[in-house]
C-alpha cells in the first residue's frame, strides 16, 4: 500500500489532514515517482500551481524562501505549502518544510505584516492544528506582501525564512482550478 493509501485509510478529521500532508510532503521530497505525477500547471511570480493526477488527486500552490537567517547551517529543502484534497473535501491546507527536524512539541510561527499564527510540528513539517485558523493564514497570505517563518530545530538552532507572497493570489486560484472536483 502507498504511504497516501495508508494515510486516507488512518484518523479522521484535522489528525487525518495533518498525515495527508505530512505524506505528500515527504512523498514530493523523497520519493521520483510522486514527483514525476505532480505536473508544474503555472509559474506566478514567486509561487508555482501543481498537479498530481494520482490517487487522491492533489493540487498545491509552493514556494521557497527568498532568504534564510542560517547561512552556514545544513538544512534540507524549504518549502511553504498550500494544498487541495478534493476527495477529502480539503481547501487551504498549510504544511511547511523546514529542512531540519523538530523536537517534539516545538512551534513554528509564521508572520505576515502584524499577523502572527503558531504552528505544530511533526519530523521536518510545520502544521496549523484548527480549519478557522488555517483558512485565516490563507486569507492573510493573499493580502500580504512578505511572509517570515521562525522556528528552533531539535538542535536548538533558531531559524527566520522569509517569502514573497508576489503570485501566491494567483497561484491559490490555479490550484483551486484544477483540483474543483
């Protein structure tokens, strides 16, 4: 069974998300297969829309940071995700990729102009635990023009990515275009 066969078939509700897209974090780092399956639709400034035509169908608008606090500490690759699960009836879903993993119960916070939302972590991924806040983050990123994103690793390394939210708009419309059914 696949690692997002096995996902759809554990928890329900927020947990069930939070394993989703967990898995399709690692699936699009790790794993050629899934990458292969995840077409770019369209570059939007700094952002880019996917597609992956697999089962579940998932649609994601992503983004790197225009600049990193830590430039001489080895991490992997960093990335702020927004994703669209049509089967699950999913919209907005935040995950981000720090590149280094988390001790546990660790926080990240993402801040957009005076907004400011926490995170939880999980190995390398940062998750945002309730809908009302996550469908507010998107909604704040819309509006936006720069994003910062702050956590610790295990190691206690403090770390400050900062983003563009330049075609984050227009990329998010993208994605809800492909992934509508």
């Amino acid at each position: 069974m696949s690692m997002l066969g096995a996902a759809q078939e554990s928890g329900t509700g927020e947990m069930r998300r939070t394993v989703l897209a967990a898995c399709v974090i690692a699936a699009i780092t790790y794993t050629p297969a899934f990458a292969q399956t995840a077409t770019l639709t369209q570059k939007f400034n700094d952002w880019s829309a996917y597609t992956s035509k697999g089962n579940p169908k998932v649609c994601f608008a992503v983004t790197q940071p225009k600049a990193t606090s830590t430039k001489n500490v080895k991490r992997g690759p960093i990335y702020f995700y927004v994703s669209r699960w049509p089967s699950d009836s999913v919209d907005g879903e935040i995950s981000v990729k720090m590149g280094y993993p988390f001790k546990p119960g660790a926080k990240v916070t993402v801040t957009i102009g005076s907004d400011k939302f926490e995170l939880f972590t999980k190995d390398e991924g940062a998750f945002v635990e309730k809908a009302d806040v996550e469908k507010n983050l998107v909604a704040t990123l819309k509006t936006g023009t720069t994003m910062k994103v702050d956590g610790v690793s295990s190691r206690g390394t403090k770390t400050s990515d900062s983003y563009s939210l330049s075609g984050v708009g227009d990329a998010l419309d993208r994605m809800t275009k492909e992934c509508s059914s």
